[in-house]
C-alpha cells in the first residue's frame, strides 16, 4: 500500500513489517532518494521571504517616528502602524496555513508574496494615515499566506534528519536574527532616505524571491473536488486573539482593573475556547486537534511563543534605552543591535545544526530558554550610567545565542511528524505561537513598565532630565524582571512536557507521507 495511504504513525509501522526499506531512508544522515533536486537553491528564496516577513516586524519601528510628523498621526493612533500589521498576520495565520493545504504550497507562497509587495508599494506611497494603516493590515493578510505556505515548503523538501536540521538551523536562524537586521535596516533607510523606504524596500526583496517559483516543489493535486473552509473556526480564532491582544493593550492606558480590558480579555478568552471546543467535532477543522495534541509539537510551539518575550522585550526597551536615554541616533541604535545576531547565528548555525540530529530537541531548548532568561536578568541593574560593552553587550549575546538554541529546533519540530495535507496548519501554528507571544509578551511587559516608570517619577520630585531617565531604567527593570521568570518558567515546561525521543528512524519514517507530494 503506498505511503500516502497512511498518517505518519501507520507509515512508520509498515516500514517496519514488510520488506526492507532502502538505505537512504532507514539512515537519516543519509540523502534520501526522493529528496527535492533543487532543495538547497530553493532554500534561498524561501529564506528570502521569511526574512521579509521578519524585517516588517521591527523595521517600521524605526520609521514610525518619521512618518508620524510626515502623516500628522496623533500619539493616541500611532501604535496602530505597528498593530494592525502584527493584528491581521496572526489572527489568520490558521487561516492561511489551511488555504496553503486545500491549494498548493507553491501556489499560496507566490501569490503571498506578490500581495505582500503590492501591500507594500501602497504602504510606501500613503498620503494620509487611513492608507497607511489598510495597507498595513494587508501586508499582515499576505504575510499570514505567505509564512506558513514557505515552513510547510521546507518541511517537504528537507526529508533526512540531517539535511532537515541543516535547513531548519538556517531557517530559524533567520526568523530570529532578522529582527535586529531590521533595526539596523530601519536606521538607515530612515536617516539617509526617508521612512517611506522601510516599506518600499520589501519589493525587491519579494521580486527576487518570486524568481524561485520554479525551484518549488509543484504542487501536488489533493484529489478533493471541492475545497471546503471553516470560516466561522476562523472567525472565532481570529476574533478571540484580537480580543485578548487589544485588551493588553489597552491596560496600559486603562488599567488592568478596567471595565473595557476585562471585558476584552473575557471575551477573546470565550471565544478561543468556543474555538477549541467547535474543533473538536468539525468535519473540517480550521486547526485538527491532532497537530498540537503531540507533545513534541506542542513543546515546540511553546517554546517559540514564551522564547518571543525575552526577544521582544529586548528589542522594546532597548531601543527605548539606547535612543532615549544613551542618546544614540537610530542608526547606532540599528547597529547596536547587530552583537544579537550574531549569537543567534552562531547558537542556530554552529551549534543547533550539528545537535538537532543527535539529541532530543529539549536538550536545546530548554538551555536555550535558560541562558536567554540569564541574559535578560543580566539587564536588570540596568541604569542611565550603565556602560553598553559591560551591560548591553553581553546580555544581547547571550539572548541571540539563547534564542539561536530555541529557533532552530523547535522549527524544525513544529512540523514533525504530521500528515502530508497538515504540514501547512502546523507551519502556521508555531508562527501563530511567534505572534501571539510577541503580541501579548510586549502589551504585558510595557504594561509593567509604564506603571512602574509611572509609580517613580510621582515619588520623586522635581521631575528633572535626569530624574526622568532613572523612571524610565526602573521602568525597565521591573520588566526584565518578569521577563526572565517567564523564560525560565517556560524551560522548566518544555523540558517537563516535551515527549522527545531521539531523531532517528522516526524522523525518516514520518517524512515518507510527505514526500510522496513532492511531484
């Protein structure tokens, strides 16, 4: 009976009682025979489009303060640039993940990208803030396409565990490490042209990445007749984490005590549940129990979600720091950012890419979880006379080293093992877990700053320059705080929860449904 006719549990098992399997399969160090031919060159432009989606998250915080004098955006409406993106990516990252399985992953990341550009070019050439703000919103859409659509290539492309931990230590390295390019990209653009550019320039990016069209996989025919969508699963799903996300948000200026934030938060929690609870029995589920119930993948996505507040405290209130307080122009700010990639790409490339074959991806987690919850503790002191080469420096190394660890296994893991027509819907929940954890992880902890920043500058009297900026390094630290307890925490579930045994004939056995669909 071929491959396909089976989950990845029953492929595993015939495997092992009928005749022999091949060599290249049974070895996972080995190149597997049916591997994709242009695999490699193919990572380059899925790369490419990760990084874009990567780059948009951080890059317009930088040009935000520019434009908000160019377009005359009041400070009550600013923070809505960076929202209605973050908002529309992950609140149909499930959706689009689906649309990715029901219609070809070639197909949804090409057409990902061109929205994405277009969305762009739009965003780049408003003259008012409605513009602005829509094609924002429509870059998130095509983002919540496009990302699931490049993990779910990579996942059927990359068979043999050592090729896949190869792939996904680079893949991971990107989605953690591009963050910091887009501050120091932000920087320039900013002061040597002008903010519209830190829109414009995702067009080229995407115009080369769409030139590997015919480096994909083809897609596969699903056999269905009729695509069928759980629109009301992603309605529910969509709406509860605006609700939750917004609620955080609006804490920091209402309160957490507030009538409207409770009320928020109430509501998205009810409806997140109404959503767990209609999966369950749908005849086709938005999100099939079944991709988050395995606890490898379940620790994988936990691992990103929680790995995200550590990054996005960093980025948050460092760059609030170093701009604010230290004084340094957005470029320095970029550049100074740069230290953190460079641990990330070491950690993911050096280190993750050999370990992930050999050992339980927990192994590499949870120190990952740790060190970047040592890195953020390492902040805490931090005051308007704290040096960067003695306090900022280090901490950044150790966080992008930390999160090298935790990206590129639990990328590589998010996807492991699920059947060839899920491998979309997974590679869109651990990039929903990335959202949802940066979403709630920067509302909660700039909620505690403020107040803590707040509670100080009314304590002390006057409220000179300087008195300002020790407020704001209190502020801070009380986050860090928080922040490094949630990292440690999170490696203390990981290691406890994730059922991980070791990658070896498991691994190839539950990529053969997979790379049946080839083509």
């Amino acid at each position: 009976m071929p491959a396909s006719d089976h989950g990845p549990g029953d492929a595993a098992g015939s495997t092992s009682a009928s005749a022999p399997v091949p060599t290249a399969r049974s070895d996972p160090a080995a190149h597997p025979a049916d591997a994709h031919p242009r695999r490699w060159i193919a990572l380059l432009f899925v790369g490419l489009a990760q990084l874009m989606i990567v780059l948009d998250i951080t890059i317009v915080n930088i040009a935000l303060p520019s434009a908000q004098r160019d377009l005359g955006i009041s400070d009550g409406d600013r923070q809505w640039v960076i929202t209605a993106y973050t908002l529309a990516f992950g609140s149909l990252l499930l959706f689009g993940g689906r649309i990715a399985d029901y219609t070809g992953r070639r197909r949804a990341f090409a057409i990902g990208l061109v929205g994405f550009a277009g969305a762009s070019a739009l965003g780049g050439a408003a003259g008012h803030f409605g513009v602005l703000l829509g094609a924002r919103a429509l870059q998130g859409a095509f983002a919540a396409l496009l990302a699931p659509s490049a993990l779910s290539l990579l996942a059927v492309m990359f068979t043999g565990a050592k090729e896949r931990a190869k792939a996904f230590a680079i893949f991971g390295a990107v989605a953690a490490g591009g963050s910091a390019i887009g501050l120091v990209l932000g920087g320039f653009l900013t002061e040597y042209l002008n903010w519209r550019w830190c829109l414009y320039v995702n067009v080229p990016i995407a115009v080369v990445a769409v030139c590997g069209w015919y480096t994909l996989p083809t897609d596969a025919h699903s056999g269905r007749s009729r695509a069928r969508f759980d629109v009301p699963g992603a309605l529910r799903a969509g709406a509860g984490r605006v609700g939750v996300v917004y609620g955080c948000s609006e804490a920091e200026s209402a309160g957490w005590d507030s009538g409207r934030v409770l009320g928020l938060l109430t509501a998205g929690v009810l409806l997140l549940v109404a959503f767990a609870l209609v999966e369950r029995r749908a005849a086709t589920p938005l999100l099939p129990l079944r991709v988050i119930a395995d606890r490898t993948r379940g620790g994988a996505y936990l691992a990103v979600g929680l790995s995200m507040v550590g990054m996005f405290a960093m980025f948050l209130f460092l760059t609030y720091y170093l701009q604010t307080v230290k004084g340094y122009s957005a470029v320095v700010t970029g550049v100074a950012f740069l230290p953190m990639t460079a641990g990330v790409l070491f950690a993911a490339g050096g280190v993750a890419a050999r370990r992930i074959p050999k050992v339980p991806p927990r192994v590499l987690i949870a120190p990952g979880l740790l060190l970047s919850a040592a890195s953020v503790a390492w902040l805490i002191p931090l005051t308007p006379d704290s040096s960067y080469a003695a306090r900022v420096l280090p901490a950044e190394i150790l966080v992008g080293m930390g999160l090298g660890l935790v990206m590129a296994p639990a990328m590589n893991y998010a996807t492991h093992g699920v059947r060839a027509e899920d491998t979309g819907i997974a590679s869109a929940s651990v990039t929903t877990a990335q959202q949802v954890g940066g979403s709630i992880g920067t509302a909660l902890l700039n909620t505690i700053a403020t107040s803590a920043t707040a509670d100080y500058l009314a304590a002390h009297h006057p409220p000179t320059p300087e008195v300002a900026q020790r407020a704001l390094t209190e502020g801070f630290s009380d986050a860090f705080v928080v922040a490094a307890v949630i990292l440690a925490m999170a490696a203390v579930l990981v290691a406890a929860l994730m059922n991980t045994p070791r990658p070896t004939r498991d691994t190839a056995a539950s990529a053969e449904p997979m790379a049946t669909h080839l083509g």
